[in-house]
C-alpha cells in the first residue's frame, strides 16, 4: 500500500510477534500506508523468519536491543507480557525512541514507577495501548461528552457505568497466526513484594475500564467502594461524578456486551464496544437529546488498527499519544485502591 503522505514513511520495529504481536499489532502496521516495518526482534527463529516472510520484512533479530544497534528507527511497537514490561521495556528506553506496548503499564505500580523514572530520564515517550480509546465509538462518543461539558445544554454530568461481561474477546481475529512448536524464553516475571495472582488477574482484564472510566470522565477520581463478590467498583471523580465499573455481571460464550453509558441532566451518551480483536468493525454510539436520538454512521475501522494509525501520526508530532505512560500509572494506582478496598470487605 503506497505512502499517503508526503513525508517519508515511519520506520518502525517490532519487539515481539507471539499472539498479540502478530495479529493485534503487526498485521495493522503492515498495512498501514505511512508506515514501514523494517525489522522483527524475535528469540524464536522458526516463528521470527516465518512472520517476517508473511509480512515482507527484511531484517530480524534475536532482542530488541541487538535490533536497535543496527537500525535507524523511529518507533518500537513492543508486544510482551506485561509482568516482563520492567525487564524488556525500560533498558529500550535508553535509545530514546518512541515506545508502543500493551496495557497495562507494568505488574506492579513499583516496577511501573521506575519504568517512568527511568522513561523521563531518557527524554522520549511510552503510549500504553488501551485500544478502546481508538475505537470510532469511543472517539466520537468523547467528543460529543465533551462538546456537552462545554456547551452545558444537557445540564451538568452526574453518572458514568461501564458494564464489562466476559464474552468471545477474540472475535475470529486469531485465524491468521502463525504457530510454531517453539517455547518462548524462559525469564521469570519481573519482581514484586508479594506474588497475588488475584491482582494480575484484574489488571490483565479489568485495566482497560478503570483506563476508559477516566477517558470518559475526563478527570481523575478515586474508588469508594468494592462489594464483596466482586461485581461491583464505586468511584467518585474530583469534581464529585458518580462512575460505577460492573465487572462480570453475566457471561456469554457468543458477542462481546461492553457498553458505556454516560448520562447528564438532560440526555446521555451510551458507547458500546466489539470484541477487541474483530476486524473492520467500530462500536456503536447512542446520543439522546431532549430533540431526540441519534446515532451516528461510522467508518469501518476496528479500534486496533485506529490504534496504530494513532502511534503512527504521534510519532509524527500530529496528535498527542491516546494514553501514555503516566496516565498509565494511575490506572495501577486505581487498581490498587480497589484490591484493598474489595479485600477489606
């Protein structure tokens, strides 16, 4: 696909392509038209030469850092698991490129903290991929949220529910993967204080609604209440809204039932969201007015490849970053807030 600009494409490298690698990131970037991939880090070379054959790029490594002695590169697209993002992310900064890797930040608000230090003494930048915030849904859902806050016609804003029921998260977006009977590296998670699978279970899947809580709240707030089965985060932003985060309330084993609803005095702005790996499908948006309902036709563009788009013009100084890494270690700080609070019950 030809370069739609008439600046030169965006050089990009890939640091991992397992599951998420591939078909979540690399297969968007592929064919992307401001962008070139031109090089893969991948310890397992049976996988790395045969992704690297599928997507036409030329050259591969073993690490991200013996790919960045070699390459002249203007970003890192990093697909690791998060627990490792402390060992394989932070000595990547030191190249000061521009960093693209997955939510959440790091497995711990520690690690996710010396990450930052060791991010701002470096001089460049982290965009963390909360996808959601890419969808067309959710992108004009906020601005119309907003255009509301500053206009004031439908009153002020007095709720915000996210409801997050487990369903087919997949979507058919992993029928493409390349596998191969190879194991990846052996490298234990990075350290923290007391090993709690409870905790990196919930930050693995309920990070994206406290991130999304904020993104359409537009301010910071903190947790109020945890119930004790489980089901149920109470919030209260700075200026005083009431958000609540259902997690689970029921299961579906077909479609993916994530919604967002955010309602003023007078009207309400409901987002609903697909599974985050289907393709070529946005969410929808709802706008209730007291002139009526609208809801918008919107581009067929699924939020993961919207995402890359997004890495790509923040790379070229055109948007600022979705969600970067300091915004990112609030969503842990949040996470944090929650587990105490639901554990004291």
């Amino acid at each position: 696909m030809g370069n739609t600009s008439d600046k030169p494409p965006v050089r990009i490298g890939f640091v991992g392509v397992g599951m998420m690698g591939q078909c979540a990131h690399l297969k968007n970037y592929a064919t992307l038209p401001d962008c070139d991939v031109v090089a893969i880090a991948e310890p397992r070379p049976t996988l790395c030469q045969a992704v690297a054959s599928r997507y036409g790029v030329q050259k591969t490594y073993e690490t991200g850092l013996q790919m960045l002695e070699q390459e002249e590169l203007d970003g890192l697209v990093v697909s690791q698991p998060f627990d490792r993002h402390g060992q394989i992310v932070t000595p990547l900064y030191q190249h000061k490129i521009p960093i693209f890797s997955e939510k959440p930040l790091a497995s711990s608000t520690r690690i996710a903290q010396a990450m930052l230090d060791a991010l701002q003494d470096s001089g460049t930048w982290h965009m963390v991929g909360y996808n959601k915030r890419s969808d067309p849904a959710t992108i004009h859902g906020k601005r119309e949220i907003d255009r509301f806050l500053n206009s004031g016609e439908l009153g002020k804003l007095r709720y915000v529910r996210i409801t997050m029921p487990p369903g087919d998260w997949i979507a058919g977006g992993l029928t493409d993967q390349i596998h191969t009977d190879e194991s990846p590296p052996d490298m234990p998670p990075d350290p923290v204080d007391v090993p709690d699978p409870q905790y990196q279970s919930f930050v693995n899947y309920y990070i994206h609604q406290l991130n999304l809580l904020r993104h359409l709240l537009g301010e910071p707030y903190r947790v109020t209440f945890a119930d004790k089965a489980g089901v149920l985060l109470v919030a209260e932003s700075t200026s005083g809204v009431t958000g609540v985060i259902e997690m689970s309330p029921y299961q579906t084993k077909l479609g993916w039932d994530e919604s967002a609803l955010v309602t003023f005095e007078h009207g309400y702005v409901k987002i609903d969201l697909p599974s985050p790996l289907v393709l070529n499908q946005p969410g929808r948006v709802k706008v209730c007015t007291p002139e009526g309902t609208f809801e918008p036709c919107l581009p067929p563009v699924h939020s993961m490849r919207q995402q890359a788009s997004n890495f790509i013009a923040t790379i070229r100084g055109e948007i600022t970053p979705p969600c970067d890494a300091t915004e990112a270690l609030e969503d842990l700080k949040i996470a944090d807030q929650y587990m105490q609070m639901w554990r004291s019950q």
